[in-house]
C-alpha cells in the first residue's frame, strides 16, 4: 500500500505511538492509539477539532495495539478501520447504517450508539469488555456478539424481541426504551454437563418503557429463570397472574405459538424439557 502526502499527514495528526505499513499485509498497523474524533469544544488532550470526517482518507487499517477512536464524525461507512483492535473502539455519534468493515477482534470495549444502525450484521462476535448499540434504528439483534465479558446496551432502539441477544453477558444487559412485547430469544440459562448455569445475564437486567409493564417482563424474567425455561414455556406459566392489560397483549402471541406447535404434534414441555 503508498500512501499519499494527505493520507501520511492524516496518519501522523492522530496517531499516538507509530504506525506502519505491514508488509505482509499491505495495511496499516498501528503501536499505540490512533483518536480521529471530532471534539467541536477542542478541549482534552486527544481533542481534533479541525474537520469532522466522512472517510479514512483511503487508508486501510489492520492491528491497533490501543484504542481507535473515530466517534463524533460524519462517518457514512467503518470501510478501513481496523480489522483488530487491542483495547477499545469507539465510532458512537456518526452516520452509521451498517457495521460492515467494522473490527473482528476488540480486547475491551465497542461502542456504536448514536448512529442510525438498522442491523448489528458485521459486529465482533466476542469483546472483552462493553458493547453498546443504543440509541440506533435496530429492530433486531441479529449480529450481535455472541460473548460480552462487562455490559451489554442495546436501549433506545426499536426492538420487538431479542431474538440474536448475546448467549453470555458478564454485567449489565440494558433493553430499556424499546418496542418490547417479549422477551423471546433472551438467553437466560447455559448449561454445562447438564448443570443450568446461568452466564447469560447474571447481574441486572432493565427493560423499562416498552409497551409491556416493566412488572410483567420482571416477572416472566424470574419465571424463565427460577423454572430453568425459554420464554414461551414460562409465559404459559404464568397464565392468570398476569394484569389483565398486559395479559391482553401478550396472550394472542403465546395462543398463536401453542396453536403452531399443536397443528406440528409438539407440546412445549417435550420441546423444552422439564422443570422441577
């Protein structure tokens, strides 16, 4: 890969360390840092205030030791960022629609809130630290990491499910502020040699203002928990414990799922297995 005189300069105004060209690789390796966020105020130590991007200039990155930072842009697509970051990677408040080309590996955190997002597809699927999606246009999870190792955010979105959540989240798993009328395809038990463990959310779970009570989606939560059930199984549980004006909403959907597996022959205690 030649770099040009703008895309030299473009390198050596954000880098904080060195960067290379591989050799192997053609793309541009990075020891250090590399922040290329926009700050309007230019105060801070990393603060870049001249110019708000839209693109990396041409360059194509590949390892960042440190953290890459291009948040607060005009960024319209992650085409060239890095393919592997060491620490952290923030592209929050841009233009954002896709994640394509965004980092396969990231050791800590990845933050893409505040941009307009229809879909998670291109994500990391495992980060060692955060990741946050909210404050986007997502409908689906579908893309998400598999693995979270700290929080989880996916708040202020238009969620009907969460259908592709991650399998496992070390902190806090944040759903608030959605569409929610399930809590289908949310994780709540991995087992291990038989043994429920529960590595999916196993500290705080938020999902208040949806169109479901918050009380109602707490307790079928417990439900799925406590009796080591999916969703469905547990929303049949609780028939009749329910207020009434949820009940409303949800008992359609849990009819029409009952009536599918009666016309397949499948009962819900044979497809999902006992409970004590």
């Amino acid at each position: 890969m030649e770099l040009n005189k703008e895309q030299i300069e473009f390198l050596n105004k954000y880098t904080y360390g060195a960067w290379t060209i591989n050799k192997k690789t053609g793309l541009v390796d990075i020891k250090g840092n590399f922040y290329c966020h926009y700050n309007i105020k230019g105060e801070g130590p990393f603060s870049q205030s001249e110019e708000k991007l839209t693109n990396f200039k041409g360059v194509k990155f590949g390892v960042v030791t440190g953290i890459f930072d291009c948040s607060n842009n005009s960024l319209t697509s992650l085409v060239g960022a890095p393919q592997e970051v060491g620490v952290s990677f923030f592209c929050t408040n841009n233009s954002l629609t896709s994640l394509e080309g965004a980092p396969q590996e990231v050791g800590e955190d990845f933050y893409c809130s505040n941009n307009s997002l229809t879909s998670l597809v291109g994500a990391p699927q495992e980060v060692g630290g955060d990741f946050d999606c909210s404050d986007n246009k997502l409908t689906s999870l579908e893309g998400a990491p598999q693995e979270v190792g700290e929080d989880f955010y996916c708040s202020d979105n238009k969620l009907t499910s969460l259908e592709g959540a991650p399998l496992e989240v070390g902190g806090i798993f944040d759903c608030s502020n959605n569409s929610l009328t399930s809590l289908e395809g949310a994780p709540p038990w991995v087992g291990e040699d038989g043994e429920a463990l529960d590595c999916s959310i196993n500290k705080y779970f938020y999902c208040s203002d949806n169109p479901i009570s918050e009380e109602t989606l707490d307790l079928v939560w417990e439900t799925m928990q406590e009796k080591n059930v999916n969703y469905w199984f547990a929303l049949s549980l609780l028939r009749g414990k329910i207020k009434s004006e949820d009940w409303e909403k949800l008992s359609k959907e849990l009819d029409d799922r009952l009536s599918k597996d009666s016309q397949k022959g499948i009962s819900m205690l044979g497809r999902f297995g006992h409970f004590d």
